[in-house]
C-alpha cells in the first residue's frame, strides 16, 4: 500500500471531523478593504438588519464591513445613514432599544468634537444620518485601529451583532522594515450569541466550546467566537512562511488569551502602537500567549511550522472573577498547511520612519496620582467613582491638554473591568502596586479585580480637545453606568 503523508492524514481526519459537524469548512479571507485616494477615504456606510435579524454595517448593499486604509494626514469622509427599523423590536440592557447609531473610531489620536470622533452630540435615530469628517494628523502612529457603534445603552446589543470593522493606518513598515511585502491577514474576532436551537449544540461542539470553567462565574456560557464572520474557519500558511497577522477583538464583552499552539507571536505593536516608537531597544515582544481584552489589538509576525500537525489559534479559558461572566476556552480558527507562501508582487515600499523622541516619563510615574478612576457595581448598576453616566453629566474631570497625568485605576469589584479611554494612548506600567516589566503604550487596559493598574495618559496632542469619556469595555456595563465624561481642555 501507498505510504499517505503524515500532514495528508491529517488534513484528512480534520476534514472528516468537519464533515460530521454538518457546517462547511470556510477558508478565512481579509474583509474587503478601502482606500484613500488623493489623501480622501470616502464612503457610504448604513446601519441595517441582516437576513438574520442582526444589527450590522452595509457597505454597497452587503453585511460586511470594509477595512479602511488611510495614511498619516489622510480625511475620512464617512456619509452613515441609520436604515434600522424604527419599530421597538430589541429590548437592550437599560430598556426597550430606540435603534439609535454613531460610530467611534477606537484609538484614534483625533479630535473628539463633530464631526470627528464624537459620540456624545452625534445621534442618528432610524432615519436619520450623520457626516462624519477625520482628520488623520501628519504625526499619527501607524497600526491597527477599529470602527464600531457607540450609544450609550445600546452599545452591547449592536456590538454583540457584528457592528464593527477594521482601520489601518498605512506605514508600520517605517518601523518594521521586515513587514513590508510580508502577506497580511485582518483578523476580527467577534462574539456570536450561541442561542438555544439546536443550531448551538453543533456551534459549541465545532469550536470545542470548553465545558471547564475556570474561576468563579456559575453562568452556562452563552457566546462563541467568530473570526471575520466565520466560526473556526481555517488559515492557511507553508512551513516556514511569515505572515503578519492583525487582529482585532472586537467582542462586545469577552476577553481573548489567544495562543498559536507550538508557536510564538513576534509581537510588533498593541493597541495600534508600534512598540519600537517608543521602546526602539526592545521593539518586538516573543510571546506564548497574549491576553486582549475587549477592543484591544495585536500585530504580531507568525511563521508557518515545519512540524507535521498543524497548529490551532485558540482562546483559553479567562478567570473573569467571582461575579464575572463566563470566558471559556475554545478554537479559534485552525492553521493549515499550504504547499508554497503566497508570492508577494507588492513592492516593498517603504516609509520613513518619523522623528519621535523617546519620553521620560519617570518624575511622573512616582508622583502621585492626579486623578483615580474607581470601578464599583451592585444589583442596580455599574459606577465609576459612584456615579452612573448620564448624558447630561458635567465632567467628570478636567484635562490640561499639552501633559502626561499619572492616573490610578481602582477596580474595588469582584470581576474584571478594562478601562478604555478616547483618542488617548497611555503607558500602563504598575499593576497591584508592582511594576510591569516592558511596559506597553495602550488604549484599553485589563485591570484585575480587586487591584489596580497605574498608568501615564498622554493628553500632550493639541487635536485631542473638547469633550470626551472613558468607560468600561464590557459593554454591557458600560450601557449600565460605567461611563464618565472628561473634558480636554
Ligand atoms: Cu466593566
């Protein structure tokens, strides 16, 4: 008999036990991508029902959110109409859903007044539109940013939906002259409510939904993870091939602890940052397993194994806390072999790397904090130093802008809560009082519960000015009070 090659077993195994779930086997693909022409990115985004039911993003008629490329000093232009229907169908978390939309663009160093990334006066109710115009400015770090849906008591259920899409701002090769012509994969990890049909039993078994929990929380799991819109789809890659694969998790309330089983991640920038801007003499992180919390982001290099079983991405299990929602385990997406790497015609054109002076942020990293931010929930809500955002609320705090602010995070609860701040990066480096080896520029930070995180917000840029918030990015607790506004000033 015919020797069969160890990798063709199995390949073939893995596609029988594929075949016995009933679902197809779908090969992940990138979501299609715009870009600027003549430094102007303009579209027509609408927010619409899918045949399912779901709130989603249409572009040219389909559910299916483009990635948007756009370069330092780039506008967007973004025409997005509310087509959801105005009928009451939804009960969201904090009563029935009015429907109503606006888009934030997560991490982006831009202005927060209209009509840029402002999602405190821009409202469209079913019917209704908003223009948006972005300024990228000249100076923007390149990276991996995203669009998604923000109103406040409506946030997780559209979230929840699919409401969300990938943003790139061109010229991480400036830094990382090793990613230019390297095949790039957009990666959009999504939630997908798992329902009661008998369609969940054959979801939670396809992605091996793990049935350990592994802290306190007593719920049955209810959520799965999707990766652009498919469940455990496969990516392909040769041995020895290098892919540099951008990943989002733009789940409306669960954390990733995403490994690459048997591999490592060359970890280039979180959040959007590129790690050499501001660390250049450790400007990559080797790492086994990254912990992202909702809407956070990894750029990292991965190459193709040699070895004969494939590897799986997979999520493990996160202890979200004695009163956290379950985080289980379970697979991603499985990694499959493909004959020879893709053949990059793309010429490698390089950036120029930009001028940036390495701070020292030291004096304030001792002095103390200028303003701490408190976590606490009860059985009617979810505060931020006892209050429940409202709409009408002054400020919570003031911010001069041109400073670096040492902020102290409290998370005086029994589960996990991620800060998540607008338009600013800062530099998380304590956690529980100790200090974090290789601290990383971020947007949105994990703090665990009952501990704190101390970091240094960067209010230094002269567009980031007006009014603005910070939240929770569990989304359901942020729609239920975890919210505050800061006034930039
Ligand atoms: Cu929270």
């Amino acid at each position: 008999m015919r020797s069969i090659r160890p990798v063709a077993v199995i390949v073939l195994a893995f596609l029988c036990s594929l075949a016995m779930t009933g679902m197809p086997v779908q090969l992940l693909s990138n979501p299609p991508e715009l870009r600027a022409k003549g430094h102007i990115l303009s579209l027509t985004l609408h927010a619409a029902i899918t045949n399912d039911g779901n709130d989603s993003f249409f572009f040219n008629g389909q559910p299916n959110a483009p990635t948007l490329r756009l370069s330092p000093g780039d506008q967007l232009k973004i025409t997005y109409i509310n087509d959801l229907p105005t009928k009451l169908r939804e009960r969201c978390l904090i009563g029935p859903c009015l429907d109503m939309t606006n888009l934030h663009f997560h991490g982006l160093t831009v202005s927060p007044d209209r009509p840029h990334d402002d999602v405190l006066d821009m409202m469209a109710m079913p019917g209704q539109s908003l223009s948006y115009t972005v300024h990228i400015p000249k100076d923007h770090p390149p990276g991996l940013y995203w669009y998604h849906t923000h109103p406040h008591g409506e946030s997780y259920q559209q979230v929840l939906d699919g409401m969300s899409g990938a943003l790139v701002i061109e010229g991480i090769d400036s830094y990382y002259p090793e990613l230019a012509g390297l095949p790039e994969q957009i990666l959009i990890v999504r939630g997908r409510s798992i329902g009661r049909g008998p369609q969940s039993a054959d979801l939670v078994g396809r992605v091996k939904l793990g049935s350990d929990a592994c802290g306190g929380e007593s719920d049955t799991p209810d959520e799965i993870f999707t990766v652009n819109g498919s469940v455990r789809p496969q990516i392909e890659i040769a041995a020895g091939e290098r892919q540099f694969w951008r990943l989002v998790n733009a789940s409306a309330d669960r954390y990733l602890d995403l490994q690459l089983e048997g591999q490592t991640f060359e970890v280039v920038a979180m959040d959007g940052m590129p790690i050499d801007r501001h660390d250049p003499s450790h400007r990559t992180r080797i790492a086994d397993h990254v912990l992202l919390p909702p809407a956070g982001r990894l750029e990292a290099i991965v190459t193709g194994r040699t070895a004969q079983a494939p590897p799986q991405l997979v999520s493990h299990c996160v202890d979200t806390g004695p009163e956290g929602d379950p985080n289980p385990g379970m697979i991603l997406a499985d990694i499959v072999p493909r004959s020879a790497p893709v053949s990059t015609s793309k010429a490698a054109k390089s950036h120029l790397k930009p001028d940036f002076k390495v701070l020292d942020l030291a004096e304030e990293e001792k002095a103390p904090p200028r303003f701490t931010v408190t976590f606490t929930e009860d059985k009617h809500g979810f505060y931020i130093n006892g209050a429940k955002f409202a709409p009408d609320a002054a400020p919570m705090v003031r911010a001069k802008v041109g400073t670096f602010q040492h902020w102290r995070i409290v998370n005086a609860s029994a589960e996990l809560h991620p800060l998540h701040i607008h338009q600013v990066h800062f530099l998380a480096y304590a956690e529980n009082d100790k200090p974090i080896d290789d601290p990383l520029w971020l947007d949105t930070v994990n703090v665990p519960y009952g501990g704190t995180v101390d970091v240094i917000m960067d209010f230094s840029d002269p567009v980031i000015k007006g009014m603005s918030v910070f939240h929770c990015h569990l989304l359901n607790h942020e729609d239920k009070g975890m919210m505050a506004k800061i006034l930039f000033e």
